[in-house]
C-alpha cells in the first residue's frame, strides 16, 4: 500500500544566460531518490524551514497553523502544543502560555487556526500516533506519548479523527488487512 510520496521539484540556473560547462553536461531532467542521500534530505529539511520562515514574514498567509505562527501571542501557545503534546493542556493553560484572556484567545486562535486550541491539539496528537503507529510502535504506548491515559480513550479519539481504530491503522501498515 503506497503510504505517501516525496516529490521535490527545482528549476536550476547555472551561469546565467551563457550557461555553465557543468550544467549544460546534464540531463535536462535528474531524478534523485531522497532515501539513499541523507545529506540532500536534510537540505531539503532546511530549505523547508527557510520557505516557511519567508511565508510566515512576509504575511502570506491569513489562515491556517502558519498565521497563527506569525502571530507572536498563539506563536507561544503553538509551540507548546508542539514541544509537549502529551501534556494535559487546558484553554487556561494554553491562553496563558499566550499572553492572553482565555476568551481571547480561543476568538483568535478560532479566527486564524480554524479549529478550537484542543481541537488542533487532538489532531496534532493524532499526527504523531499516526506516525508511531506506522513505525510498529504498540498501541498502548503510542496512547502514553500522545498525552492518554487510557489505550481504550485513545482508540476512540483516534477512530474519531483517523476513521478507524488504531490497530486497523496498524494492520494496514502491515499489509495484512
């Protein structure tokens, strides 16, 4: 079952209009696996980082997680989420983080994110069960290191959100469903 597919795609200009020995002795089209080069992967990871910086500075976007980066108060809150998701976090919790009123803040985040704070803190876990899950990591742990203390609460959060429960997830990734 095909899980995702990586696909950069570059415009390269070597030596301006005269051209460049080197880049006229290429192909016009390379492709590059980005699993057998680690380097080139991790350049990738950091020209990522530099398009969001740029798109977040400049003001690009008015909705979604990168405008409420740009907002230096959820900025705060976000990046909590982030570091510590498996943390009990409340509204409170998190509009202190940020600087700001509970009320406020649930306004702004809903204006900008799109989503209720916990909302988008259930989804962010889910993404990070999604890809424990896919690396074999057991149910009842994977509940732990996205903040349940349940496997039975988490099973059915996951299937809310995912579409199905956790162990289908998995069997999937197995192959054997």
């Amino acid at each position: 079952m095909l899980r995702g597919a990586d696909l950069v795609c570059a415009t390269v200009q070597l030596g301006g209009a005269e051209g460049n020995p080197i880049g006229q002795g290429l192909p016009e089209l390379v492709v590059l696996p980005l699993a057998t080069h680690a380097a080139l992967h991790r350049l990738l990871d950091y020209l990522l980082i530099l398009i969001v910086r740029h798109v977040v500075a400049s003001g690009s976007v008015t909705t979604g997680v990168l405008a409420g980066l740009a907002d230096s108060r959820l900025a705060k809150a976000l990046t909590a989420m982030h570091e510590a998701p498996k943390k009990s976090w409340t509204l409170g919790d998190l509009a202190d983080v940020a600087g700001m009123s509970r009320t406020r803040f649930a306004e702004r985040f809903r204006m900008l994110i799109g989503r209720s704070p916990i909302d988008y803190l259930t989804n962010w876990r889910m993404t990070i069960a999604r890809q424990l899950l896919a690396k074999g990591k057991p149910v009842k742990n994977v509940a732990t290191q996205v903040g349940y203390e349940s496997a039975a609460t988490f099973s059915r959060v996951f299937s809310r959100v995912a579409g199905q429960p956790p162990r289908e997830f998995d069997a999937q990734r197995d192959g054997s469903c």
